[in-house]
C-alpha cells in the first residue's frame, strides 16, 4: 500500500511538472515569436532610415555643392547654403551612427582588413578635421614613427575611428588649444598603439567607467552648445574591437583626455594565419591539396 501511494503521488507530482514545462514552453514560444516580430521590424526601420533618409540627404547636399559651384548668389544666401550643408553632414553622420550601432550589435559590421599604411589614414582624417581646429586655432601635432610596418584593418573604419576621436578633441579643447597624435609600435604585443591626446575640458573621474556606454555624453555648462549624442565613442570602441585591438582613455577633469588604442600589425596576422595553416591535420592537408 505504502508503495503504490509513493507511485500515485509521485504520478501527480510528474503529470504537474509536465504541465509546468508545458506552460513554459508556450510562454517561450510566445517570446520567441515576439523576439522575431521585433527584429522584422527592427530590420524595416533601418531599411527606411537607410533608404529614405540617407539618399534624400546625400541628394541635399550635392545639390547644395552644385549651387555654391555654379550658382550666382549673394553672401546671404551662401551663408544659408552653409547652414544647410552643415546640418545635412549633422544627420547624414546621425544616420551613419545609427546603422552602425545596429550593425555591431548584430554583429553584422563589414570589416574588410588588409594591410594599409597608418600615416595615409591619419592624413584622410585630419584633412577632414583641419578646418575644425583651424576655426579654434588649436594646434595639431603628429608623430608618426617613420619606420612603423604596415598594419592589418579596414583603411575606411580605422579612419572613421581617427576622425571620431580627433573630432571629439576638437569639440572639448577650447580655443587656442593643443592636441597630438602619436603612432608607434608596442614591442610586447606586436600592436601599433596610437594615442590621441588634447588639453581639453577632461572628463570627470565619476564618468570616465561610462564614457564608452551609448549615448555617453559629458553633460557641463561649459559645452551645453556643443552638437553631439554620444554615439561616437560607442562605435569607435566596436570598431576597434573587431579589428582586434583595444581602446581605453586617461583622463582628468580641467587637465584634458588621453585615448590610446591599439591596432594588429599585419606581419603578426599573417604569422597566426601561417601558424593555422600549419597546424592542418594530415587528412586536412590532403584535402586542400585535392582543392587546389
């Protein structure tokens, strides 16, 4: 008796778990069809900012060029075409960040290494942030190692991320400034470091864990007015991260920023891609050789 009543009550017990599962199974059904609905609509909502919103801008502002190049118009009018063309840069770069942030967080982000000189990255980007410092006189220094072997990454994205954080020095160094760029090999590693430094505004000690969170953004009187969303550092971060290196910043309120990043050299990505193929098995080998 004291058996079969063991039997029953563990029959229950077992028929109650079942439904439990039962129950569970379903609610993660539901989640499940919900997380897939979400990124439909998610993948629609870049395809509209994608298409609808970048084009348009991009056609602004070639006709903008077009007008200021060919077009007879007054000092008052060329100033409203550069208000236009400034806030068209203004969203187009918004709506550049926005694809990017989904694209790393689904780990999507094209990334087309190679190896490619430092210095002619530096160059595009300070050609681009130039005019910036010029209208703040601040000075712009930079030390590129003459004899720095080539690095492995994608020229595009490792200028994107020159400009994103020589921009940002720009923007928190007050007028009549400094800011240096220096590039050089790290012997330990076999990593180019290349450090970005400014005499800026600093970053407060209690920000500086958040500074590479989206939508981080140092809130002070003193740059109320400037234009930014705190996006920037966040892409930077995922760019490096997915050529391999690593970023990580100095800083102190009122003494200006330190960012250091590291990039691979492409002498050491072309030893591990070796260091692979020597490690094939015997029956790999063969294989690859009946490839070839």
């Amino acid at each position: 008796y004291a058996f079969r009543l063991y039997v029953s009550q563990t029959k229950v017990q077992m028929e109650h778990l079942e439904d439990i599962v039962a129950e569970r199974t379903e609610e993660l059904r539901r989640v499940n069809e919900d997380l897939k609905e979400l990124d439909r609509i998610k993948s629609i909502f870049f395809s509209v900012v994608n298409h609808e919103m970048r084009n348009p801008l991009t056609a602004i502002q070639g006709y903008v060029y077009l007008i200021e190049k060919v077009g007879r118009v007054s000092s008052k009018q060329a100033e409203m075409l550069r208000v236009i063309e400034s806030n068209s840069h203004q969203l187009l770069g918004l709506v550049n960040d926005i694809l990017d942030i989904s694209r790393l967080e689904d780990g999507k982000l094209n990334i087309l290494p190679r190896a490619m000189d430092l210095a002619s990255a530096v160059a595009q980007a300070l050609n681009v942030i130039k005019p910036m410092a010029d209208d703040k006189h601040i000075e712009l220094a930079v030390d590129i190692d003459p004899n720095l072997p080539m690095i492995y990454g994608d020229e595009k994205r490792v200028m994107q991320i020159l400009t994103n954080l020589l921009s940002n020095a720009v923007k928190y160094t007050p007028n009549a400034g400094h800011i240096s760029l220096v590039g050089r090999r790290r012997e330990q590693d076999e990593m180019v470091e290349v450090i970005v430094s400014d005499t800026g505004i600093g970053i407060p000690t209690d920000q500086l864990p958040y500074i590479f969170n989206r939508f981080s953004r140092v809130e002070r009187e003193a740059i109320q007015h400037t234009v930014g969303t705190g996006l920037g550092l966040y892409i930077t971060k995922g760019l490096i991260e997915a050529h391999g290196g690593q970023i990580h910043v100095q800083s102190e309120e009122g003494e200006g920023s330190c960012f250091i990043f590291t990039l691979p050299l492409a002498s050491l990505v072309e030893q591990e891609t070796e260091a692979d193929n020597e490690a094939l098995s015997y029956e790999e080998a063969c294989a690859l050789s009946e490839r070839s």
